[in-house]
C-alpha cells in the first residue's frame, strides 16, 4: 500500500505522493499570485468609503458592490482619456515587441554563427565623429549638416588612419556592449532622448516610443535567443547547408521553428516591458501619445491615491495580456528538439 | 539571366553575417551612444536655471567628489562604524576565499597578463566592496543607496531565480492542469511596476489593508511597516519578488522543456535517481540560460525605481532609497549633474560586476 503510493506510472510521470506534494506547493503559489489581483478586483467594486473603513473581503457579504469606478473609467468622466491610452498602449507594444524580435533574433542568430571582427580603431574614430557632431549641433549647427560633415570626415579618417589599427572585437564583446546598453538608469537617458526626438520633430508621438522601446528591449532579445540557438545543433545546419540551402533558408525554415518556445518566452517578455514602461513614457509623451501606466500613476491625485479608479485601471490593462500569454502558452512545448534530431 | 541570379545570391550569401547583425547593432547605436555622451558631460558639469534659460558649468568631478567624499557621501556610500566580529568574519573568509582564487589562477597553465591584471583589479574592487558592506551594515553603521541597492539585487535575485526554477520544475511534471498553473503563475510579471508598487502600498497597510486581523492578532495593529528600516526594506523586496518570480520562471520553463528528455530517460532506465539526473544532467543543459537570465535581471534590478519610490518613498530617511531613486530625487530637485553622477556611478558598478560575472563564471560554464 505504501509502496504505490511511491510509484509510477511511467518514467515521466510522477508518483501519487510526488504529485500531492506537487499539487500542494502548486496551490499555494497560485494563492500567493493571485491574492493580490483578487484584492484589485474587489477595490474596484469599492466605494472610497469601503476602502477607508477597514477590509471588506467578500462583495455582496461585508460591503455593497458598486461600479462607480469602473463607469467612471470606461463610460464617465475618464473614458476619452482611457480609450486614447489604451489604443495608444495596444499600437506601440505589439509593435515595438515585433520588431525587437525580429532584429534582436537576427542578431542573436549571427552572434552564434559568424565570427564578427570589428576593428577597435574603426569603432573609435566612429565614437569621435558622433562626439564631435553632437558638439556641433550643441553650438547651434543645424543637425543636417553637422550629421554629413561627421559621415564625411568618418569615411576619409577610417580609409587613411583607421586601417593603421588591427586590433579587433569578438562576438563576446559586441554582446556584452549590447547588454551593457541597458546598464545606464532610464532617469540618465532620458533627458538626452528627450532632445533627440525634439531635434527629430518626434517629440509625442507613437513613432518616438516604438523607436525607445525597440532599442531598449533588443539587447535582453538577443541574450535570450542567443543562448537558444547555442542549444540547437549544428548538424542540421550542416546538412541543408551541403543540400544547398543558403544561410536566410536555413535561418528560416530550420533554425526559427526549432527555438519556437524561447522565442514565445522572449517575446512574452518584450511585449510585458513595452506593455508596462512608465518612465521613458511620461517623458516622451504629452497629451497624444500618452499610454496606459501613465493613466494608473495619474489616478494618485491630490487627494490622495484614488484606489478604486487605479484597481479598474490595472485591470483592463492585465486582460490582453494574459489573453496573449494563454494563446501563446502551448508553443511552449516540449520535445520540438528531440523530434528534429532523430528525424 | 541565370548567371546574374547567380550572382546575386552568392553575394547576399557572402553578406549574410552582416545583414544578420547590422540592423540591431544600428539601432541600439542610434540610441545608445548618444545619451551616454550626454549624461557624461551632465555628470561632469552643473547645471542651473538662469534668466531666460539655463547654464551648464563644467564644473570637472566635482559631483563624484560630493558622492564619495563630500555632502552626500553618507547618503550614498552610507554612514561607517567599526564592524561586529561577524563582520570581521565576513571579511576573513572573503579575503581568503579571494586570495585562493589568485594563488590558483597563477599557478595555473594558461594564465596571461591582461587576465592576470583584470583579476588583481576585480578582486580589490570586490573587497572594497565587501570592507563597505561590513562597516555600513554593522549595527552603528547605516547602509547608504548604493548598499541597499545591492541588497536589493542580490537577495531578491537568489530568492527570484530559486523559486522560478522550482515552479518551472513543478509544471514541466505531466500533471492534469499544468497549463492553468503555468498561466496563473505569469500574472504578477504583467501588471505595470507602478500598479504594482501601489497594490502592494494597499496589501501592506496594517490598518485597512487585507491582512490587517493578522497583524492585529500579532499585536502589531500599529505598527507600520514603514517606520522599521528593515521592514520596510521587506515590504519593498517582497513585492520585486512577487513580481519578477514569473520572468525566471517562464525562461526556466522554456529552458528546461528545450531540454533533451532522452538523456534523462536513459538515466532513470540505469537506475539514477531524480535529484542524480537533475544534478547531472538538467542543471548543465539550463545552466548557459541560467547565467545569461541571471545577468538580465542583475542589470534590471539594478534599476528599480518605481518600487521604493511608491511604497516607501525611500523612506524611513533614506532607509530604502536604491541608487535609481537617490538619482530620480536629485534630478526633481533640479540637480541634472548630481543625478548623471549617481547614474555613472551606478554603471560603473554594474559594468564592473557584470563584466566579473561574465569573464569569471558566465564564460567557464559556456565553455563547460
């Protein structure tokens, strides 16, 4: 009797007991995320006065709901403002996200399979061409022609001086410079940004925070992927390559589908940031472009945090996104790999 | 007409390292270069409203040196006192520990001197590292930004990463119900970090917040998490883990269902038990991602802002304030060179333990 409690079924499969004690600490995870969502939902059938009196638990039991907040989010006084936000949050994610894949993965795919060797001295005259236009255009040049003059005398210091240095960079460098882009705090980037996209008549637009949002997830894009197309075996490569498959067919149609589940991951992950940034945001933003965070953080007004309206809030901004996490959830599947290799 | 075919494809063939890589590195260069260069010239200069508009003085390191040694250095550094013969332990064993790995690495075959010198540099970065950690945390002393930003990093990212990897190996077992498990468990990481921060700002009031008939009962019905530096710190580090489990625990899950299952098969047919077949086999195939996800959150936990910021408001004094903070309250206070030195600062620690992590441990394991 005790015995079967510790067998299995199959190899894979866990042992009755293994699952109650799976089941178990499954349970009480679940309790832990959820706990704090359940009291968002229960705050934003709140009146202020059931908030400000104690904790109610239970609508219908110990407080009377009432959908005053959420009225006032999405038919009242707010609706305008949340309709814009949320068109505003559902265009520039999706679409910052995309695009982060679809580069960042190229990236990730090329630092795992080519030996890159940017030469240092190139790389430096480059930096000193940028400074010096930035210092131009900080003098009061107009940014065309400062951006020309700098092209210019980069491409004439690179043929003369800049052959003269040989040493060059690895693709460990190039990856660890892509990473290291994400090191500086946004409060430090975001004034020089700021400028950026003034200069470039961007300033308040969706173009702008697509463009910040691209750059800013694309490194963490091509870490992830990269360690994902370490994983897959070169074999296969090798074979479609004497096949005569060139270098974009095999990325396509053999590398890509195998690493479906870490590009799921990553791109859940991507499209979460974009969906959720605040700071970069409530820069970039004024009254057009503004997205849904910046909404929540307006609700802590002068009267102190309007929890009712921000409990709403925080809701209907969770529910596409966890409609994607499920639809996506079941390529996150097992045994993509084990198949290809057999077969 | 075959011929010119031909040749186009052999040449975008011979391009294809280029095309793969060009367009991301332009990107993040086009965003990237830029306001590092400006931030620096920030960090070195003072800035000031004057009539009709503003001035930036290049004042040199004039604001490091208020950081490190001048006005704001027990603000940033912290506030020293002699260190409790636990902290003196501490720092024996680190120093030994450290001391080891040197002695190893030169007796070693295959050391150069470029490795050579980075180690020696690393090792004294670290124990300066560890001599503040000591005097700061002892109980005279008062951690400064720059200690409870680490505090923040390294404890949350221990507790982060072993939970995910737990939860991920709960839900790749076939049991009935995974997939609702494996949804439920990625929600806190979807909610925007300012919600969060004031979910959990109602989660923790002891008087009308959910948990209130447990504190009551405890006797600490008055108590609030925000007057006790430790408890506030607490509140703020519960609710990063909270938050960021899921993004270990979706990579790790990935991670681990990319795993080859027959390996682990054969193991178990040869009569290895679980943790034998996760020892040897699960953990090397996971732990390249491992690495690289650990890094990625080091980095981002770096930056945590929003939380502190909303819960606690750094506060009691400056008790929970992390690095990002301290330089977000110097830059509302107008002060855009103190606030770019801090971010310097801050990337110049990041840089430096990152660059440690991936030359020391990241790299051996890829090599592995």
């Amino acid at each position: 009797m005790v015995r079967f409690l510790f067998q299995r079924k199959s190899l894979s499969a866990p042992s009755p007991a293994g699952m109650a004690l799976s089941y178990l600490a499954l349970g009480i995870w679940t309790l832990v995320a959820l706990f704090p969502l359940y009291w968002l939902l229960v705050t934003s059938f709140k009146l202020p006065i059931d908030v400000n009196m104690g904790p109610f638990y239970l609508p219908g039991i110990d407080f009377k709901p009432s959908l005053h907040a959420w009225e006032y989010i999405l038919v009242g006084d707010l609706s305008n403002d949340t309709t814009r936000n949320y068109i505003n949050t559902v265009v520039v994610a999706p679409l910052s996200a995309g695009l982060a894949l679809l580069l960042g993965t190229g990236a990730a795919y090329g630092l795992t399979r080519f030996q890159y060797q940017p030469r240092l001295g190139a790389i430096l005259t480059f930096i000193g061409c940028l400074v010096l236009a930035i210092f131009a255009i900080t003098l009061g040049a107009p940014w065309q022609i400062a951006l020309v003059a700098s092209a210019v005398l980069f491409i004439i210091l690179l043929q003369t001086v800049g052959r003269r240095f040989k040493r060059s960079l690895a693709n460990n460098d190039i990856a660890f410079w892509l990473i290291s882009q994400r090191m500086l705090p946004p409060v430090a980037v975001v004034i020089p940004i700021y400028v950026l996209f003034q200069r470039l008549n961007l300033l308040d637009t969706r173009v702008a925070l697509i463009i910040t949002y691209l750059a800013t997830n694309l490194p963490i894009v091509v870490w992830l992927m990269r360690d994902y197309f370490q994983t897959i075996p070169f074999e296969l490569e090798e074979c479609a390559a004497i096949d005569g498959a060139s270098r974009y067919r095999i990325f396509w149609s053999i590398v890509l589908p195998l690493s479906v589940p870490g590009l799921v991951a990553t791109f859940l992950f991507v499209l979460v940031f974009a969906w959720n940034e605040y700071l970069l945001a409530l820069f970039l933003s004024g009254a057009r472009s503004q997205t849904l965070p910046l909404t929540v953080a307006a609700q802590n007004a002068t009267r102190g945090p309007q929890w009712w309206y921000m409990s709403v809030l925080i809701l209907i901004m969770i529910v596409p996104v966890i409609a994607i996490a499920i639809a996506l959830e079941r390529y996150i599947a097992r045994g993509l790999l084990v198949g290809a290799i057999k077969g | 007409m075959y011929g010119r075919w031909h040749r186009l494809s052999t040449q975008a063939e011979r391009m294809a390292g280029n095309v793969f890589i060009l367009p991301a590195v332009l990107v993040v260069l086009f965003l990237a270069i830029f306001p590092l260069i400006i931030s620096l010239y920030l960090s070195l200069s003072r800035f000031k409203f004057v009539k009709g508009g503003f001035q930036i003085k290049f004042v040199g390191l004039a604001n490091y040196q208020k950081l490190l040694a001048g006005s704001e250095k027990t603000h940033f550094l912290g506030a020293m006192a002699d260190p409790s013969p636990l902290g003196w332990l501490v720092v024996a064993i680190v120093v030994a520990l450290m001391a080891w790995g040197l002695v190893r690495y030169i007796h070693s075959r295959q050391h150069s001197v470029v490795g050579l010198v980075g180690r020696v540099l690393a090792t004294f970065l670290f124990g300066l590292g560890v001599w503040l950690l000591v005097h700061t945390l002892s109980p005279d002393g008062r951690p400064g930004t720059i200690v409870v930003t680490w505090i923040y990093v390294s404890v949350g990212i221990a507790v982060q990463y072993l939970l995910g990897l737990g939860l991920a190996l709960l839900t790749i077992q076939r049991l009935p119900g995974r997939r609702f498990f494996r949804v439920v468990f990625l929600l806190p990481m979807m909610i925007t970090p300012v919600g969060i921060a004031y979910t959990f700002r109602m989660l923790t009031d002891t008087d009308k917040g959910p948990f209130q008939p447990i504190w009551q009962a405890l006797g600490l019905g008055l108590y609030s998490w925000v007057n006790d530096p430790w408890g506030a710190r607490a509140a703020v580090m519960i609710s990063d883990i909270w938050q960021w489990t899921p993004f270990m625990f979706i990579v790790l899950l990935a991670a681990l269902e990319g795993q080859s299952m027959e390996l682990i098969e054969a193991a178990l047919v040869d009569g290895a038990n679980r943790w034998q077949t996760f020892w040897h086999i699960t953990l090397p195939q996971i732990l390249p991602v491992s690495t690289t996800l650990i890094l990625i959150r080091m980095i981002e936990a770096f930056k945590i802002v929003d939380l502190p910021n909303v819960l606690t408001n750094g506060g009691p004094g400056t008790a929970t304030e992390s690095m990002t903070l301290h330089a977000f309250i110097s830059w509302r206070a107008l002060d855009l060179g103190g606030s770019a030195a801090i971010a310097y600062m801050l990337l110049f620690v990041v840089t430096f333990i990152g660059m440690a992590y991936v030359n020391l441990i990241r790299r051996r394991v890829a090599e592995a």
